[in-house]
C-alpha cells in the first residue's frame, strides 16, 4: 500500500469562513511543485477535502499530472477531523495507491498515527509538503516513511 499525503499550499489569510480561503499565487506555483514530484506515478485515486484551498491544490496537481485517475472530494479530510474516522473511512478504497490532499494538523497526525502506532509525533508537514508512506495496510504504525518534501520560501 502506497499513500501520498498533499497538504494544501500556501493559503491567503483568514476569511469569515475558514473553508472558503483561497490559495495565493505562491500556493498554486507550491501545489505544481508538489505534482512535479508525482509525475512518474500513476495514482488512480485523489481523496480531497472540501475546503476551497485544498480543492485548488488538487485542480492544480491535476492539470500538473494530466491526472486520469478518479478524484473525489470527501467531507472527513478537514483540518479538524479525527484521524481514526480518516482510517476508518479510508476502508472503503481498496486501491493499492492513494493520494490525500487535506490539511494539518489533520495530515500531520495521520502520518504520525500510521508511522508510529501514536499521534504523539505528528510528521511536520508545511505548505504543499508531500509525504510518501509505503506498507503493508494503513493502520497505526504499519507504515514506513519513503519521503518527504516540503515546498520552501526563499
């Protein structure tokens, strides 16, 4: 089992709504980078999280990749949702690769869980960072770290 974790890029400040922040320039240029890194990949499913940022993310990874896989937008990838409902729902898609574009503390988190068997060490996961965790299912701490990229300022 192959999963790529995506947080979102970088977003514009706070709005009313936290779900409706839209990515900046800088956030669209961070996802293309981030997509780069999939490019000799074949990922038939993208689950996505609703927010307005993550949704950018995945449109700009999309068009990145010429993705042809299925990409789907499920309401339990937010910032808030609770990491054993993402595995439980996760279930549901038997795919043997499986790319997650969502947000922290969310993704942090559900690499730490599935790292280490705890949420006690969240992967550090900033802007269009993508994790690549590879192993046998997707439960606590059968999981291996192949890599991480973060997507730098300078």
């Amino acid at each position: 089992m192959k999963l790529w974790l995506l947080r979102h890029g970088e977003a514009e400040p706070t709005r009313t709504l936290d779900e409706a922040r839209c990515l900046t320039a800088y956030g669209r240029q961070q996802a293309r980078q981030a997509a780069a890194l999939l490019a000799s990949r074949s990922v038939p499913l993208m689950l996505v999280s609703p927010y307005v940022r993550a949704q950018q993310t995945a449109d700009e990874v999309c068009a990145q990749l010429d993705f042809k896989g299925q990409r789907l937008s499920v309401p339990w990838l937010t910032p808030d949702s609770e990491v054993r409902q993402v595995l439980s729902e996760l279930d549901a898609y038997p795919q043997a690769e499986l790319l997650l574009v969502t947000h922290q503390p969310l993704v942090g988190s559900l690499a730490g869980w599935l790292l280490h068997g705890h949420r006690q060490q969240p992967l550090a996961m900033g802007t269009a960072s993508l994790a690549e965790l590879d192993g046998p299912a997707l439960a606590a701490g059968l999981m291996d770290l192949t890599r991480v990229v973060h997507q730098n300022r300078f």
